[in-house]
C-alpha cells in the first residue's frame, strides 16, 4: 500500500507536469438539452465541447457548495475507471459526478482549467468549491488507476484523499502543519543556539587549557637551577 502511493504520488506528479448549507444549484447548465446526459442514476456523461463548457462553468460557480467529481475511463476499455455506485457511496448524494471519456475533450478541459488541476485518462478527480485558476492541486485530490492494484484499492485511496480533503479538514490540518514547521524552526534555532555555546565553551576551555599550560611552564622555570641567586 505504501509503494502503491508512492507511486501514485509520483504518478500524480507528472500528470500535474504534462497529464453543506445554503442551497445547490439542482442541475448544471445543459448544452442543447442532451449533450450532458445521465449516463446512468449516479453519472453525468460529458460528450460535446458545449457540455464540457457547461461542466467548467459548473465546476467555477462562485455559489457551489459541494465537490464536484470527475471520472475518466481506462485506454483499454470504455468504461468509467470506478463504478460510479462505489463512487456515489463515498461522496454521498448531494455530490454531481460527470463521466469524461475522450482524449479530445480531457484535452480541452486541460487547456480550460491548466495542468495542475485537469483530468488525465484514467484518473479520478475532486473539484471542491472555491476552484480558481491559482488553486492548489492538492486541495483537489487527484487519483491515478495504477496497472499493479485493483479498483477496489484505487476505490479506497479516493476515499482516503476525498476525506482529508474535505475543507474543515483540510484547514485543520493546515493549522498542525503550521504548528508543525513552527516547532521545527523553533528548535532548528535552539539547535543553532547550543551549537554556538558549545562553540564558545569549547573555546573557552581552549584558552583555559593554554592559561593552565603557560603558568606551568612559569612555575617550572621559576624554580629550576638557572633562575636560582
């Protein structure tokens, strides 16, 4: 599991490289009525460039509230890379989930959203609300299908990254990592501090060493024959 998300982070990285109050609007805007269809009860088929503007606008609207999910389908087959039901059980029903499943139109909605925050093929996304053009990826999770793990260990990485980052969450979190970084310059100073007194002691000791060295060599000379009347 930890070589698994190793890799899925390093995965993510060079996909980023190249690849519940207050009321909800109840249904994205539609291109021609049909375009955004149900592909089934738990999923939003995006199949035009109409619809795939319908779902950007959607994924911007200042007045979202709740994440928005974005499922791709794997190279080898045409099908959604989770089950949009084992999805639905995760983000619950309040949650709009839209199925992109051409190159062409991931392609467009990277070049609508920037790299950092776009879909690759075979991955899973969460958009949550407050989504701009400088938004940070990692406050909306990105999941890779990897060819060494089932879709059942995919399904329980999406959860784990959906769950960390829920916004009350994701703030906590941030105020310990604040905490975290603080702690650490505090005692990277306090480790700077010691190593200068130590420096100075040593010093000290140093010079303490060669005062003890010198007044022996004036005791000695002071009672040897020569000095004597």
């Amino acid at each position: 599991m930890v070589l698994m998300r190793a890799e899925r982070r390093r995965r993510a990285r060079a996909a980023r490289g190249h690849r519940w109050v207050g009321p909800a609007r109840r249904t994205p805007a539609r291109a021609g009525g049909t375009a955004v269809g149900a592909l089934d009860a738990d999923l939003l088929a995006v199949r035009s460039e109409g619809a795939l503007r319908a779902m950007v606008a959607d994924l911007r609207w200042s007045g979202r509230v709740q994440p928005v999910i974005g499922v791709t389908c794997l190279t080898e087959i045409n099908e959604p890379v989770l089950a949009p039901r084992r999805v639905r059980a995760i983000v619950g029903a309040g949650t709009r989930i839209y199925y992109v499943p051409g190159e062409h139109l991931l392609r467009c909605l990277q070049g609508m959203l920037g790299r950092r925050l776009a879909l690759p093929a075979g991955s899973v996304r969460v958009w949550w609300p407050g989504l701009t053009a400088p938004s940070d990826s990692r406050a909306h999770p990105l999941v890779l299908a990897l060819d060494c793990e089932s879709q059942s260990d995919m399904l329980v990485e999406f959860a784990r990254l959906f769950d960390l980052s829920r916004p009350l969450v994701r703030g906590e979190i941030q105020v310990i990592e604040d905490a975290r970084r603080l702690a650490e310059d505090e005692l990277a100073q306090a480790r700077a501090q010691n190593r200068s007194i130590e420096t100075e002691l040593s010093a000290t000791l140093t010079r303490a060493q060669q005062a003890e060295r010198a007044l022996q060599t004036a005791r000695l000379r002071s009672t040897s024959p020569e000095q004597s009347p």
